[in-house]
C-alpha cells in the first residue's frame, strides 16, 4: 500500500478530481443549463441547480429525477456513476478517463438540454 498510495499518487488523483469538477461546471455554464458538480479532491457530486450551495437547504426544490436522468444516460454512454450522482476517483483514473466522461456529459446535456433545469 506504501508503494501504489504515496502522497505523489494522492495528489494526483485530487488534481484531477479539481480538474474534473472544473470542465463540467465550464460545459454546464457553456450549454445553459442549471447543474453543478461540488466536491473536494477526488470526490464530487452532481446537483441539479446553478445556484451556489452552502448547506442542505440550498438543495430545496432541485428535482431528484435529474439525477436518475443523468445516471442512465451516462451509463448508456459507457460511464458508471452513482445513482444520487456522487463520484469517487480512484487511482487508475487518469486524464483519458477524464477527458471520457467529460465527453459523455457534454453529449447527454446536449441530448436532454430541453428537460434539464436552465441557468
């Protein structure tokens, strides 16, 4: 464990979490549409709002159904994530990963822009 999960490796994997977070957020803004991705490091989590979010309140009146919307979508897309729209990179996920699931977003917002939430 030493050897694979060293604080070089750690680092990795949060830059890219903070890289991933950033171009969905720039995509969601470029299309128009009122979704977000927060987190910290190598975790994230979709939102199915524009708005700035500091607690759970802020999350009143989202739709849920979003959410489930953008899980079947990218996993028809070849791209797993949870359910509730949380992702946790792990090592291995490098930038093609990235790059990938940027891409699969960017063709499911394009597809569903009609029925997701607007800016």
């Amino acid at each position: 464990l030493t050897k694979v999960l060293t604080p070089s490796a750690l680092a990795g994997v949060h830059r890219r979490g903070d890289a991933l977070r950033e171009r969905l957020n720039a995509l969601f803004a470029a299309e128009g549409v009122g979704l977000q991705a927060t987190g910290l490091g190598s975790l994230l989590t979709l939102h199915a709002t524009h708005r700035p979010l500091s607690n759970l309140a802020d999350l009143a009146g989202t739709d849920p159904r979003v959410k489930e919307l953008l899980f079947f979508d990218l996993l028809d897309q070849g791209v797993w994530i949870a359910r509730r729209g949380f992702m946790a990179l792990s090592l291995p996920f490098g930038e093609a990963e990235v790059d990938a699931l940027v891409a699969a977003m960017a063709r499911v917002v394009r597809q569903r822009r009609e029925v997701l939430p607007r800016r």
